[in-house]
C-alpha cells in the first residue's frame, strides 16, 4: 500500500488556543528571522474552531501579546468588560 506523506517542521495537535497561538507565535518567529517553517495543525474536530466553547469571558492578555492589533483587524468581539474592585451589596 502506497501511502502519502508530507514533511513539516512542527506538528501541533488540536487546534484550541493552545495549539492556534502556538502556531501563529511560531511562524511570526519565523517570519521575523526570514527562516521558511511548516507547520501542520491536526484537529480532529471537523473544522478549526468546530471544539472551541463559545465563551462568555474573554482574557485578551495573551491575544494583545500575540496580535497588539487584534482589535484594529476587526476580531468579532463587541462587548468589554469594567473591572469592578469591590461587590456591590444590596444593603
Ligand atoms: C463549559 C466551559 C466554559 C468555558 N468558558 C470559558 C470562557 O468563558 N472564557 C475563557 O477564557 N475560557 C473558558 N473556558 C476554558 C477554555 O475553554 C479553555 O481554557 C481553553 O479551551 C483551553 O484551550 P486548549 O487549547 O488548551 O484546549 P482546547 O480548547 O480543549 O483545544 C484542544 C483541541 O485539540 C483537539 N484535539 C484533542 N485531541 C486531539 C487529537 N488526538 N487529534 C486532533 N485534535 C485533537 C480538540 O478537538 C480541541 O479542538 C471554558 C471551558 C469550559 C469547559
């Protein structure tokens, strides 16, 4: 049986945040040091995304590390969230 195959420098199983923001911080390394590099995402999910939680609560820190830009690029995100140092007691 002959059976196909391709060649990658990094294989990332499972397309979670994990696995994307390991790839996407991988190639801009890459890019910034001008060095081609392959990098596969396996996700057994049916599509990139198809696994991921719909979330309620969104922590940008690691995406303002990653793309400073996010928002500027127009990520789906629409509500933001105050942060509220103390509970409000109803008396
Ligand atoms: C009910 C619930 C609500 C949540 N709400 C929030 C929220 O509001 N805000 C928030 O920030 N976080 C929330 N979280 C937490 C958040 O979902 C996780 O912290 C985050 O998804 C972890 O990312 P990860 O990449 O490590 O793993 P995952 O997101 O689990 O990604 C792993 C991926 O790997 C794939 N995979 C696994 N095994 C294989 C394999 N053998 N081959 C190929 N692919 C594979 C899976 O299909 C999946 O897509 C919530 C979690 C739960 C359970």
């Amino acid at each position: 049986m002959e059976r196909e195959s391709m060649e990658f420098d990094v294989v990332i199983v499972g397309a979670g945040p994990a696995g994307l923001s390991t790839a996407c911080k991988l190639m801009q390394l890459a890019n910034e040091n001008n060095q081609e590099l392959m990098v596969c995402v396996v996700e057994k999910g049916s599509e990139v995304g198809a696994h991921i939680l719909s979330g309620a609560v969104f922590e940008p820190r690691a995406m303002n590390e990653l793309f400073p830009d996010w928002k500027e690029k127009g990520a789906p995100l629409n509500l933001s969230l105050i942060h509220i140092s103390e509970p409000t007691r109803p008396y």
